[in-house]
C-alpha cells in the first residue's frame, strides 16, 4: 500500500495534506490543517474508516496537537491525522458528530491539554473536578501545592533549597 493512499483520495476531494510517512507498524500518517478536518473525516468514515480508535493530544512547539487514529474494518487498514491548533486560543471543530466515540477523547485533550473543541455538544472537564486550574498534560503547567502534591520545586523557594543542597 502506498503510504500515502488515504491522503491522496482526500487530495481528490480538494482537501490538502502533508504526507507524514507510515509509523513503525505501518499505519499511514498525514497532517491536515485544523480547517479541513471535519470535512477529512466526513469523507474517510463515507469512504470505510467506521472506527474512531483513538483521539489523543500533544504539547508540540508549534501547538497543541490533536491526532485521530482511525481504522476500516473492513478493509483492515488504518489512519492517523494530526492537527495543529495554536497555543493562545487552541480550538478544533468536533468530530463527535462523525464518530459518537470522540465525544470522550475530546473532553480528555479539552481538560488534560486545553484544547476546545468547536461544537462539542457537552464539553466539560472529565478527569478533574470542574473548578481545577490549569491543564495538567501541557509543558508549562505547575501543579498546585496541596495535601497530595506538596509545595512544588518550582515555585516554592525553600523547599527546592532543601531539595537541591540536602539540607
């Protein structure tokens, strides 16, 4: 199979896409702009991708990243998409309405990375109590001092003395 077979039939349907190469067990990879990928996923689930494996997401340098791997069952082939939203206001529209499956994994990246997902039709934290600061998978978050954590190295002054010298 060529590794960018999924990625050329969207290029027909007037969707542009970086080719990203297969991973190390052979699932194609490609990367979408976040504008494309509602009408991407209408067009792969139309075309046989029926199961929304996963959607999970990374703090990269360029954004937070949002990758679906997808899968036919058909005719046993997978796919995994990422999109790129920026770090100030990082917003991706929905598939949920696509795959009743991603309504989960969406409310995960929105709690654990931030991401809002457009059009979610009950986004809401999942993991953490509602009035939780913060986002706890991204690069820059601190977690808070508290019976369970402590005073973190970071922001609290003496105990990272202590923790460095020993003392």
């Amino acid at each position: 199979m060529p590794s960018d077979e999924s990625g050329k039939f969207l290029e027909s349907k007037g969707i542009s896409f970086t080719p990203l190469g297969n991973d190390a067990s052979g699932v194609e990879m490609i990367e979408l702009e976040v504008k494309d990928l509602v009408n991407a996923c209408k067009f792969l689930k139309e075309s046989g991708f029926d199961f929304l494996v996963l959607i999970t997401s990374i703090d990269t340098k360029k954004g937070f990243q949002s990758i679906y791997t997808m899968h036919s069952t058909k005719s046993k082939k997978s796919l995994r998409i990422k999109v790129t939203a920026g770090k100030d206001n990082p917003k991706i529209p929905s598939v949920s309405h696509i795959w009743v499956t991603a309504d989960w994994y969406e409310r995960e990246a929105y709690d654990m990375m931030g991401i809002t997902y457009t059009d979610h039709p009950n986004l809401k934290r999942i993991l953490n109590p509602e009035n939780w600061e913060g986002h706890p998978l991204r690069k820059d978050y601190i977690p808070p001092a508290d019976s369970l954590n402590g005073p973190h190295p970071l922001t609290e002054t003496d105990f990272a003395e202590k923790t460095l010298t020993g003392v």
